[in-house]
C-alpha cells in the first residue's frame, strides 16, 4: 500500500527529550475516537497513577474528556494548560510502550502529527507557510530541520496506513 502526501519535500523532526519538552500537548486538545475511549477508559485507573497529580485529581472528579468536541469528536481535557494525558511526555504513549505498542492507547490524531489529511482527505506534512498552519510551532518551520519528513516520520506513517490511512 502506498502513501502519498501533498508536500514531500517537507522537512521534520521531533526534538521531544532533546531541546523540545512537549510543546505540541500544551493546550492539545486532541479529538478522541470512541474506540480510543474505550481502550482508555478500560485501563483508566493503571493509567492515572502516570498523570500528573493535578490532571489526576480532575480525571476524578470530572473524567478526561471535555464538552468541546473537534471533528465530531470528543476531545481531551486540558488542567493548568496542559492536556491531561501530559507528564513530561505522553503517559498514553508511555503505558502502550510498557504493554509493546507505543500507539495503542494514544489518540490517533497525536499519533500520526504533524501528519494532518486536508478536507479532501488527502495527507500532509503540517508545515509553517503550507495549508495556512495556524500552529507556530518551531518543529512545523522546514527551516528547523534537514530531516526529510517521510523519513523522519516512518512509524507514524505505518501506523497511518494500518489504521486504514
């Protein structure tokens, strides 16, 4: 099966632990499918002990989804400007890794990023001055890497593509 994406000469690549500290899941509201809360919800409380204690607390007392939906789609709650799946890094990716598949239980839309599909469905590279990206990120600036994105980017694309991308 073949991937295709509009902009191949994009440029990316994901600094987390080396310079960037999560950037891209502060205010991250990701949209969660049903499955995905499923598969969360069914492991919630060996989740809960990874998150941060004030995010925790609030998973309690008003669980992790917000009344704000994105694409239809329920999204993720954010407490003191972080997501709350966030603790210096993702602790829905940390807890699949632990369980041998990093992507399990993480929203697919954190999943696949900075692969974005347009309203025509077709895939991206979310890039600054590309599509009109909102997001200033500094790891969206082509200029901030000689990584070609679709190189830098195999696994998210693999998993794109067994997710029925």
């Amino acid at each position: 099966m073949s991937f295709t994406i509009l902009n191949p000469e994009a440029r990316f690549e994901c600094t987390f632990g080396r310079g960037c500290e999560g950037v891209c899941c502060r205010n991250g509201r990701p949209p969660i499918y049903e499955e995905e809360i499923e598969a969360i919800d069914g492991r919630l409380r060996e989740i809960e002990p990874m998150m941060r204690p004030e995010a925790a607390a609030a998973v309690r007392k008003g669980g992790y989804l917000s009344r704000r939906r994105a694409m239809g789609e329920r999204m993720a709650r954010v407490v003191k400007g972080w997501c709350v799946f966030y603790n210096q890094g993702c602790v829905l990716h940390r807890f699949g890794a632990q369980e041998g598949d990093a992507f399990r239980f993480k929203p697919f839309v954190c999943a696949v990023f900075p692969l974005s599909r347009d309203r025509h469905g077709q895939w991206y590279v979310r890039q600054r001055g590309f599509k009109r990206e909102k997001w200033d990120l500094f790891c969206l600036d082509p200029a901030a890497s000689p990584a070609p994105a679709m190189e830098s980017l195999q696994r998210e694309v693999e998993f794109a593509l067994k997710s029925g991308g």
